[in-house]
C-alpha cells in the first residue's frame, strides 16, 4: 500500500471556519527523516535529518475567554481547558498543552485559542509526528498572539513540552530538522555545540521511499537505556587513561582497541559502532557536496549493517527489508532508521523504479514476514512556515 495522495490543507482551515466562523492563522511542521548518523546524538556527535513533504497542519484563533479549546480531525476528538488550568492529559493533547505550559512559563502572554490540526506525518512510522505537532503549535501560537519566539527557542519548546508532558525523553534533532528544514538540503547538525550548516542533497532522478515494517517491538526504551550505559562505560574506561575524552565524540578506535575490547566485547561493539558512524556521517557529507550520491548509498548500507550487528537494534523486519533492496541497481542505498525494533527504512531509489520496488517489496514482506508492508515517497522541503493567515 503506497501513501502519497497529497494532504487536503483546505480542510483543516475549512474544518475551523465551521466550528468557529472566523479565518484562521495556517502553519505548516514537517515531519523528517535522517539521512545517515544513528545513536549518535547523545553521543555528542552528528546527525543528517532533513525535512520532508509529510507535514502537521495546524489552524489556529484567537477566543475572547482564557478558554483553549483544541480539536484532532485525524482522531475526531476534541479537548477543552483554560489557560490556567492546564496540566498532562491522555493521548494527543499533551503536545499541544506542553507547549502552552512552556510558553507561559517562560513569561510569554497568551490569551485563550481555539486549534484544529491535522496532516499526513504517520504516526508511528518514525517521521516524528509528535515534533511536528509540537513545533507547528509553538509557532502558531507565537504568530497568533505576537510572541516572536525565534526559530532556536521553538525547538526548545517543543523538546521540552515532549519531555514533561509527553514523558519521552527525545533528542533535539526532530524538532530541529522541522523547524529549521531546508528545500533541497539535509542539516548537518553537531549534537555537542548545536551549530549547523546546510549540505546541499541533489536528488535529481532520486526519490526517497520510506518501506515501514508496522511492527514495534517493546524492546526499544529498555534497549536504548542499555545501550546509551553501554557507551557511557566505554567512555568511563578510555576516561582513565584519557580524560580529555567526553564522549566517544572525542574517541578513536585505536582507544577502543587499548581501553575497552580487552574489557568488554560488547562495550567494544557499541562503541565501535558510534566512532564508525560519526566517520561516515563526516564522510557521507563530502559526498554530497561533490554529487556522489552513490557513495553515501554504499556507507548507508554500512550504517545499517553497523546497527544491526554491532549495536544490534535491528530486528528480523528490518534486515529483510534492507536485505531485500541490496543487490537492486534501482536502490542507491538503505538502513533502518530512528531508535530500531521497528519503524521505518529509508531507500534512495531511482524514480522510475520506485513502483516496481515497492510492488516486490510487498509481496515479499508479505511472503517472508506474514505482514503487510505500508510505503511512502517523499521529497526534502522546507521547515516550520505560515502557510495562511486571516
């Protein structure tokens, strides 16, 4: 089953014009996808996501009470409270009341709102919908009532409305890459000084297709917990004979090989994982620049390889995906992406050979796993925007 019929923007403006009888404020928050750099944000090393053209749209006006007043076409759901009443609740809203909570929190003056969102980031696919919801409300809510938050502090709106009302602990780099999206360009982002430059991603003939397994194995949290003390203990053992070393940013594999593999295999493997990546990541990114989009295909195949034997946060779905596409001329490159036990990968396909691809790739899934196989094609886009206003 393929996803790509375009998202009705219309209706959610139009959805609001009915229930309120005003024109609202539009924005648009894309959801995004990460070209190459896994597991290595808290790390304190690099990442490549980029924005896509699955996004949240949120419309949005203002009330003549303190009253919020939010509503969900995806789920038909409404939720209704005041501005000071708000608090977590079950489900979608929190996203929304997070960031409410931060605004008013960090001082910013809001009076009370109505809100209808809507948007094709799926849920659960790995695309960050909880960021775009996040980011799209942030900026709406700055637009609506005159805030001027900067693009910087939005991110970290998002982030922390996600940690406290949400209650999963995310990195930066999704709410950064809705936000700070760039058409035609993947974010080099340094997870350590949170600088970033824009690398230019030609994909002419080239589209992205996202193959999601729809499985999500409960290992994910306990498993990333561990492997995040993994590489804090190989960090800790090259400390003692290294202290200028922080983090396996700072880590070479020679130390690995002195300080951690005659200690602990496994702590070896995952950190010798991470020091990989952060060199491809770095090596992927001159790439892009001279147009070898073929070459950072070849070192994402690696990257999969890398999580799923050495950092192993794979799963069988996964590796019969990327499996599946390996010896395909049509495929320049593919891996898992986000935390692993599920979600999504990422393809780079020729374009004319994206329905065929997508057509053998569900049969097989089909086939090999008994499951049925969801697709999406997308394209690099700009990040967090008014799209409308009254």
């Amino acid at each position: 089953m393929v996803q790509s019929n375009p998202f009705n923007v219309a209706a959610v403006a139009a959805t609001f014009r009915e229930a309120y009888g005003t024109e609202p404020l539009v924005v648009r928050s894309p959801g995004r996808v990460n070209i190459i750099g896994e597991h290595t944000d808290y790390n304190e090393g690099f990442v490549l996501p980029a924005a896509i053209d699955k996004a949240i749209y949120v419309a949005i006006g203002k009330r003549d009470d303190d009253t919020i007043k939010l509503f969900s076409r995806e789920f038909g759901q409404s939720h209704t409270t005041t501005l000071s009443d708000v608090h977590p609740t079950r489900g979608w809203a929190n996203y929304i009341l997070g960031v409410v909570d931060q605004l008013q929190k960090r001082g910013y003056k809001l009076g009370g709102f109505n809100l209808v969102f809507d948007g094709d980031v799926p849920i659960g696919a790995g695309l960050s919908s909880s960021a775009a919801v996040e980011c799209a409300a942030t900026m709406a809510l700055s637009e609506l009532f005159g805030l001027g938050v900067a693009r910087r502090e939005i991110t970290d709106i998002a982030q922390k409305a996600e940690h406290t009302y949400a209650g999963v602990r995310v990195g930066i780099m999704d709410m950064f890459a809705s936000v700070f999206g760039k058409k035609n360009h993947v974010i080099k982002l340094d997870c350590r000084s949170m600088e970033y430059e824009y690398v230019p991603l030609n994909m002419e003939g080239v589209r992205i297709v996202l193959l999601n397994t729809n499985v999500n194995h409960s290992l994910a949290s306990s498993e990333y917990n561990t492997r995040r003390q993994e590489c804090e203990q190989g960090v800790a053992w090259i400390k003692e004979q290294h202290p200028e070393v922080h983090s396996l940013r700072d880590a070479t594999l020679e130390m690995l090989d002195q300080h951690v593999a005659p200690r602990s295999k496994v702590v070896d493997k995952r950190c010798r994982y991470v020091i990989e990546e952060i060199q491809r990541l770095q090596a992927g990114c001159e790439d892009l620049r001279n147009g070898h989009l073929e070459d950072l295909g070849q070192k994402m195949f690696a990257t999969h390889d890398g999580l799923s034997k050495q950092y192993e946060v794979s799963c069988k779905e996964l590796d019969f995906l990327v499996d599946h596409v390996r010896n395909n001329p049509a495929v320049l490159g593919a891996r898992m992406m986000g935390g692993g036990f599920g979600g999504c990968t990422i393809n780079l396909v020729k374009e004319e050979a994206i329905e065929d691809l997508i057509a053998s790739a569900t049969k097989a899934y089909k086939d090999g796993m008994g499951m049925d196989l969801t697709a999406y094609v997308a394209q690099v886009e700009d990040g967090t925007s008014v799209i409308s206003r009254p």
